[in-house]
C-alpha cells in the first residue's frame, strides 16, 4: 500500500518596486511559510500613476526584472511576469496554480493604496489570504504623527521624531533556497513588452554608467561606505566630484531597502565623521518625509500643498521650455545638468535644484511642467520624491524654499563647479573656454570665445532671459499672491 502525500497550496508573492530578496518582509513571510511560493511581476496599467514613471525608468526595469529572474533562479525558483490589471491577473494566477494566499509589500502613492486595498478586500471575499507587509519606507506614513496626532508638515521636527523613535529594525538577510511549485504557471516574455528604447536608442549611454539590480545595489552601497562616504557631507554638493551614492535609482525600484542603507552606516560615526552619516541619515529621511506627504496629500503631484499658489500667474512658453528640456538655455551649468540628465536619466542633486530654479523663477514655467519632464527622464524617478522637491523649489510645498530664494545659475555654477569641469563634461563645446568665463561665457571678450572656437549664437546659445530682468519678474509675481489667510 503506497501513500500519497498532496503539496499545499503555494503563495503568490507579487513583486512591485520591492525587486530584491534581500530585506523583503513579504518574501520573508512566504519563504517560512513551509507552502511553495510563486513570485510574480505585474506590469500594470497606468504606469505613470503606479509603477514605472517614465521612459527612463521602463529602460531600468527591464534590467532590473532580468536581474531579479537571475537570482531568483540562483535559489531554486523562478520570476512569473504577466501584464493587464492586477486583480484580473492575480485572481486568473489563483485559478491556475491553486494558491491560496497572496502577499506584498505596501505601497504608499494614492493610486497605488486605492489599488491594493480593492484587492485585498476582493481576495479576501474570495477565501484568499491576502497580506501586506511594510519594508519599503523606514516609517509607516500612518503612524509617525505630532504631539496633537496631526501629520508632519516641515522636516526637522519630523527628523527629530523619527530619531526619538528609536534605531530602525534591522534589515532581514535575504533566503538561501525558496520552495519551488510542482508546476510552473506560464509567464510573459520579458522582450515581448518593449520596455528598450529602440529607434532612437535614447538611452545609449545609460548602460555605461548604471547596473540595475539588486547585486549591483549592494556592491554600491559597500563602495560608498567605504569611499564618498568620508566626504559626503561637503563633497556632495559639487557635480564634477564622485561624493554622492548613486543609490537613488535602486531605491527607487526597491533593488536595496532604507533600511540596508541605514544599518550600512551603524558604528561609522567615529570612522568617518558624524557629519557624513547624520547628513546621508537626513538624506534617507527626506524621501520618507516626501512620502509623508504624498500619503497624506494624495494631490501632491497635480495641486499646490499651499494653494496660495492656486492663483500664481505662471507664463506659456513652449519654445523656453523646450530650450531648458534640451540644455540650451546659455547658462552652463543649467544646460550641463539637463544634458546630463539626457544622456544618463540622472542628474546632480545640487544641480536639480538649480535647473529647477531656473524654469520656475527666471521663466515663471508651472513647476508641473518640470516635474512632469524629470519623472519621464530620470531613472531614478520616485512619486513622492520628484514632486515633493519640485514644489519645495517652488514654494508651493510642505516645509519650502522661500520663492524669494531664487538661484543666480552663474553664481551657483561658480561656487559648485569652480574649475568648470562639470560644465566641460557635459557641455563640450565650451570645453576649451577660460574657466574665468566657463559659467559666464555671454561675458567674455571676443578674442576669448575665439581662441575657445566659440561663436556666441551658432556653437552655443546667448542666454535666453536676463537672469536680473528674470528675478525681479518673478518677484513681482509673487508679491501679486494674496496672503495667507
């Protein structure tokens, strides 16, 4: 007489921007389940309000996906790709493998929540488990509050907060083996949904700089601590010097955690300065206040955070706007950091700011418009994080930049770039010019611009506002708002 014994039912683990097995509180729940775990991709529709952001970002998940498939393999299983709406999808994977539980990591953007909750709700009528798991964010939006249970409205009583909550958990390490099914569903080719740019190949030179994927996270992170680190907190704000972590595009699709991050720094105070740590610490807990925010503003990517800014009198002017979104604007170091986001779907952080500056105070464009540009081009696109910042630039945000705190690109170049070599990188036609006019090359005598081969209006743009003229515009504009209240 022969015994059959039957396997139990599997999980679905749905994969989101939590692409890693490293410090993955859901995949964490799945594997010690005993239950055969089946991971899965949904590529959703929508993408610009949940998922993948922009052209730039598909490029990175396309790598990313691959990358996650390969490790995944590496310990015993395999990565389920499918694409339509997520409950249709997870519900047709529930029919066809017998799954009796689905789990995932929680997700913060407006979209995002209205999704999983309708699906939780519709699973669970359904007699499917169906859990979520936190993990993404060091902090979960609905629990840090002030003293009269309100929500975080500027930065440093939120950080202080934060450290007065104690040391975050520490990052779970990832699982050696994972409990394979006894039949594979069928899973969408990674190719067949285009994710590459082809014709043009715009991003021909992403790949010389980046590599998606968990692996590559992990080996940045231990190269940052182990280097920029040491100089972060002065060096990072000068573009033409490797001081920054270049973390930003992992994090934003999960390949590494905030909290592997932040345990990375434990115990380095005393090696590398208290300053480097506590300003990357601050860095980390800026992207979870922009999260505090969008939770809490679910309207933060299309409506002022202070709708003083409802009535600003923004200007319509497509020609400057394209000028600014191709680098040629004449102000190098503005022209400089939109080529580099070109060509590498990145940008310096002190250089964002200035760029944004530019178009929202020197040509009084709609922040929006901005906004919407960089989530489309940077890989490292994030729905908290890129609008949260444009706002802070513009005033209209939580915690903001003054507006009458409006950027000198010359002067910001001349500080930030001093020797021009950002500038030479990115802007090559004024690569042979004096660095006495490298930020400032509308100034400079012509015997110069002709030793540099520079032809003022054929090789590169005159500027194309008067930054002085540009500043106190805006000014004015602002002083057109009604007060507060």
């Amino acid at each position: 007489m022969t015994t059959s014994t039957k396997e139990p039912n599997p999980i679905l683990l749905w994969f989101r921007k939590d692409l890693r097995l490293d410090d993955n509180h859901a995949l964490q729940s799945a594997a010690t389940s005993s239950r055969p775990l089946i991971p899965v991709y949904i590529r959703e529709p929508g993408v610009t309000e949940r998922g993948p952001l922009g052209g730039a970002q598909e490029w990175w998940l396309h790598y990313s996906l691959a990358a996650l498939q390969i490790a995944l393999d590496a310990v015993g299983s395999k990565l389920i790709l499918r694409h339509g709406e997520a409950l249709t999808v997870l519900e047709k994977l529930v029919k066809e493998t017998g799954a009796e539980a689905v789990v995932w990591n929680r997700r913060y953007d407006p979209a995002g929540v209205e999704v999983d909750t309708q699906i939780k709700k519709a699973l669970r009528s359904k007699g499917i488990e169906a859990n979520s798991f936190a993990g993404q964010l060091l902090h979960e939006p609905t629990r840090l509050r002030t003293g009269t249970g309100n929500h975080y409205k500027t930065y440093t009583p939120f950080w202080r907060a934060f450290e007065q909550s104690g040391e975050p958990p520490f990052p779970i390490e990832a699982p050696r083996r994972l409990l394979a099914p006894g039949r594979w569903p069928q899973s969408d080719s990674l190719d067949a949904w285009s994710l590459l740019p082809a014709k043009p190949n715009w991003a021909s030179e992403f790949a010389d700089i980046w590599t998606p994927g968990e692996a590559a996270a992990l080996d940045k992170l231990k190269d940052f601590v182990d280097g920029a680190l040491n100089d972060y907190a002065i060096g990072r704000d000068f573009p033409d010097k490797p001081a920054t972590s270049l973390l930003s595009p992992h994090l934003a699709l999960g390949e590494i955690s905030p909290a592997r991050m932040w345990h990375a720094t434990r115990g380095l105070p005393d090696k590398v300065g208290t300053d480097n740590v506590v300003r990357f610490r601050k860095e980390i807990i800026w992207r979870e206040f922009c999260y505090h925010q969008l939770f809490h503003f679910p309207k933060l990517r299309t409506a002022n955070w202070n709708d003083r800014y409802d009535d600003f009198p923004w200007l319509s002017d497509a020609k400057r706007l394209k000028s600014w979104q191709r680098g040629q604007t004449g102000y190098p170091i503005v022209d400089a950091g939109m080529r580099q986001l070109w060509r590498h779907g990145w940008m310096h952080n002190r250089v964002r700011m200035i760029a944004a500056s530019f178009l929202i105070k020197d040509l009084l464009i709609d922040w929006r418009e901005g906004e919407a540009w960089f989530r489309d081009t940077l890989v490292d696109a994030d729905p908290a994080a890129n609008t949260a910042n444009w706002q802070w630039v513009a005033g209209s945000g939580a915690d903001a930049s003054p507006f009458f705190r409006i950027f000198n690109p010359v002067l910001q170049g001349e500080k930030f770039d001093p020797d021009g070599g950002y500038v030479r990188t990115f802007v090559p036609e004024l690569s042979k010019l004096d660095s006495k006019y490298i930020h400032r090359p509308f100034e400079a005598p012509d015997d110069v611009l002709k030793r540099a081969g520079i032809e003022l209006g054929r090789h590169y743009p005159r500027p194309i506002v008067d930054h002085a003229m540009a500043r106190q515009r805006a000014l004015a504009a602002h002083a057109s708002l009604k007060d507060d209240g």
